[in-house]
C-alpha cells in the first residue's frame, strides 16, 4: 500500500511539474497581441481611425506546420474619426476582417450609411504569431475564412400540376409537341441533308425554344433569373447572397450557369434571364454594339443600380522579371474566361500599351482560384482579373507567396472605354505595403425593357431592403447601397429603378 502511493504521489508530481511547464512557457500575451493587432490598424488606416477600447484573449492553438500560435481574441474597436467602410476608395469590410482575422459575421456595428466618430465596433477575431526566440513573437498574415457556402433555393416549376400517383392522364398539347420534335430525330434525311445538319438544325430550335419557354415561365410565376459569374467572384457572392434573402422572403428565384459579363448580356438577349450582373463598360458595349457587340447592338438593355466597384488586377509574382505592363511582353499571362468581362479589359490595356495579343503566351479558360493556383505554382507569370477587391482567392494567396500588383495608368481611350482610375489602398493584400493605382468598372445590375415593373421592384427591394441579413454575406455585398446605386451608369436607367432610387436615396 505504502509503495502504491508513493508510486501516485510521484506521477501527480510529475504531472503538476508538467503542468506548471506549461502555464510558464513562453505565449503571445494578451498585451502584446492587443498591441499588435492596434498597431495592425494604424498601419492599413493610416492616422489612428479606430481604437481598441477593450480586448479579451479568447484561447489559442498551434499553427499548422509552423512554429507558432493562433490567438483568438473578442475586442471592442471605437471609431476615432468618421468612416466609411462602404466607401470605394476605402478600406473595406473585407479587409478590415482581414486585418482583424475576422469571419464573414465576425464584425458587427457597421453602419449601412457609414460610421460615425464614437460608434463601436464589436470583433471576434483572430491572429497569427510566429514564435522567433525565448520569448519573442512575430505578427505575420493569415489566409481569411473560407466562404460561407450558402444553399441556393430551387427555382420555381411554374405552374405545372404534377398528376396524382397511378394516374394515367391524357397527353397534354407540350407533350405531343414534345414527340414530334422526338420524331423528326428519328425521321430519314433526303439526300442533300445528312443526319449531323438535321441534328444540328432540330438542336437549335430545341435550345431556342427552351430558353424561351423558360422566360414566360418565370414571368408568369413571378420567379426573378439573375445571371451572376463564374465561382469564387464577387458576382457569384452577390448572387448567393440574394437567393439567401430571396429564400428567406419567399420569393422563388433562379441562377442560370453563366462565366461572366459577356455571357450575361447573351442570356438576358436570349430571355433566358431577366437580370445580370455586368461590368459597365461591357454594358456600355452591348447598348451601342461596340466591341465584341459590334453590329449587333442592345438597344432594349437597362440598368437597375450600380453595385461597387471592380478593380482591374495584373498580379504577378514580387520576385519575377515583370514590374509593368509592357514587361507582359513574351509571358505567360492568364486573360480571363473567354466570355468575361476580365477577357475585354485584359485586351483593352494591351492595346493601350500596344502589346498585340501573339506577342503574350495566353493561357485561359481558368477561374481566378485556378488561375491564382498557376500564378504560385510558377505555372504562369501573370493574371488580370476584374473583381471586387479583395478577392479572397488573392487574400489567401499573398499569405502563401509573395505576390505584387501592378500599377496600370489611365489613358483616354481606357477612360473612353469606361474605365475609371482607382486606387487600391496599402494593405489590401498581405504584402502590400503601398497604395496601387489602377482602373476599375462599376458592377451594374441590368435588365431588359421588357421585364415587368413588379419584379425590378422586387429585386430592388431584396437588394437595399431585406427583411434580414442572412449570414455569409461578404464585402461586395456591403458597399452596395442607395447613395452610390447611380454611380459609373453607362446605359439608361430602367423607369422602374429610377423611381425606386430618387424615392430612396437620401439628399
């Protein structure tokens, strides 16, 4: 008995020295991480804008792989002076919850309409430290949250009446013209007409019908079709977004595939959508058929509201050859999907610096995440991409590689094209010490002239008044509002839209 307990005094010893270990081994404090993550703002802010009032360690963990800590923390910010996060010139709600190692719903008091001095902001946080000697810690950058993968709802069926179980009913008129275009498939050709032509001819109608058919549907069951992007862009977050508010106020609505700006302006044409998000020079583009658009003008084409703006990005690797863009030059350079709107400024800035497209290796047919990928593989040695900035799948780039944006100047032809110069500001990316100049589109909502008055009022009402903020929403979602709803329009306004905005912008 007497050696059993010796033997369990020994092992709580043992443990209670081990523990002891522990609680003195070295550790981000509180204060340090407080004073890190303040001096983090003033830094990306410039003079001190926000101010931490109160801050609470909340716990950490190892980093994956690295030798340090990721120190969770609950901080109250108070605003110093007036701002703005919603601002296009601005940072934004994205990059401040990078700064802040925030998740899509870890900031709250941001005001629709600004912040004013005194306001508080509440955080749940996060940052990353490095441990580099006995007790010293280096902040360094982490990769933001991923994205909130929100469930879209299914689109309406119409008014179509699914029969009772065992029913056998009689064939309806779209049936029996549904086995006649099944009977011209099986029907011989002549001699002048082979069996690819006849498919290829029957294949058109078809798909011409149905995006038809799909239109007059949605029209009639009040169902509103927004074409958005590729994944991973803003306008697939703005998209997302909606359908979430969409599904909560039960309204039915639809997302037809589509890859970009380009692409939307086909499908609203074809009435296989009754809105899309576009860039305003692509818009700009189809109303007067120029460009690709040539000779086959979008006269019927109006716009809803402005969203923000899109940032024209030439990223490249900081320690490559390429620090202009008349160093693309022979590179291997990722323009964007073919049908995008990234595709059409890519072209317009080699123009405007003559670089004719076969003087470039040009790889496409790759989303930004994938061109991203190529770009830190050393795959490429360079990407444009036209998108809200920050784009997550940059932000969590930068934090693996080290990457550089490159400045791209206006010129009057760039300008004519609709292009306005804005710029980036410092630490929008990790890495990114100092401001970058570039040009940016603004992200309209369009529609046609024919889409009936109640559904823009619907889609209108969804974006600037929603019942509630479903989560997930991101940073291109927050700077659209009402005040710059007008702004960077290049086509006529839809009357609808006009008067739901003169009715709710404040003077």
């Amino acid at each position: 008995m007497v050696q059993r307990l010796t033997r369990w005094r020994t092992l709580a010893c043992a443990l209670l020295a081990a523990l002891m270990l522990a609680a003195c081994a070295p550790k981000p404090d509180a204060e340090l991480v407080r004073e890190a993550v303040q001096q983090q703002l003033d830094a990306a802010f410039g003079a001190r804008v926000l101010q931490i009032e109160s801050f609470r360690r909340a716990g950490s963990q190892p980093l994956s792989g690295r030798d340090g800590r990721l120190v969770y923390f609950s901080a109250e910010l108070k605003l110093m002076s007036d701002y703005h996060f919603g601002e296009w010139d601005k940072h934004n709600v994205g990059t401040l919850a990078n700064l802040l190692g925030a998740g899509p719903k870890g900031i709250t008091g941001l005001g629709g309409n600004g912040n004013l001095k005194g306001d508080t902001l509440r955080v749940n946080g996060s940052a990353a430290f490095l441990h580099e000697g006995t007790n010293e810690w280096k902040l360094v950058p982490t990769a933001p949250a991923p994205a909130v993968d929100t469930a879209l709802p299914q689109a309406a069926a119409g008014a179509a009446v699914l029969p009772r179980p065992k029913e056998a009913p009689q064939p309806s008129e779209a049936e029996l013209a549904l086995d006649e275009l099944r009977a011209l498939l099986r029907a011989p050709t002549g001699p002048t007409l082979s069996t690819a032509e006849r498919d290829a001819i029957v294949t058109e109608v078809a798909q011409s019908a149905v995006r038809q058919a799909r239109a007059r549907l949605a029209r009639s069951a009040d169902t509103i079709t927004l074409a958005a992007g590729p994944a991973s862009g803003a306008y697939e977050e703005v998209a997302r977004a909606l359908a979430a508010r969409a599904a909560q106020a039960e309204v039915s609505f639809e997302l037809p595939d589509s890859d970009g700006s380009v692409g939307n302006i086909r499908l609203l044409a074809d009435g296989a959508a009754q809105f899309a998000l576009v860039q305003n020079d692509v818009a700009m583009a189809a109303y007067q058929g120029q460009g690709r658009f040539g000779g086959a003008a979008q006269p019927e084409l109006r716009a809803v509201a402005s969203l923000f703006p899109e940032a024209v990005q030439l990223v490249v690797r900081a320690d490559g050859p390429i620090k202009t863009v008349a160093d693309l030059a022979g590179r291997r350079v990722d323009l964007g999907l073919p049908h995008s709107g990234t595709r059409a400024n890519a072209m317009a800035i080699l123009a405007a610096h003559r670089l004719a497209p076969d003087s470039l290796q040009i790889v496409s047919g790759n989303t930004l995440a994938q061109a991203t990928e190529l770009l830190v593989q050393g795959k490429i040695d360079a990407l444009f991409t036209t998108v809200h900035a920050p784009a997550r799948a940059l932000q969590r780039a930068a934090v693996r590689s080290r990457l550089a944006l490159i400045d791209i100047l206006p010129t009057d032809a760039l300008r004519a094209s609709g292009l306005v110069p804005l710029k980036l500001p410092a630490r929008t990316y990790a890495g990114q010490a100092e401001p970058v100049q570039t040009l940016a589109t603004t992200a309209l909502l369009v529609t046609r002239s024919d889409v009936p008055t109640k559904q823009v009022d619907t889609l209108l009402e969804l974006l600037f008044e929603p019942a509630s903020t479903p989560r997930g929403e991101g940073a291109a979602m927050a700077q659209i509002n009402t005040s710059t709803a007008r702004e960077g329009v290049t086509i006529p306004f839809m009357p609808a839209a006009q008067t739901y905005l003169e009715r709710h912008t404040k003077r």
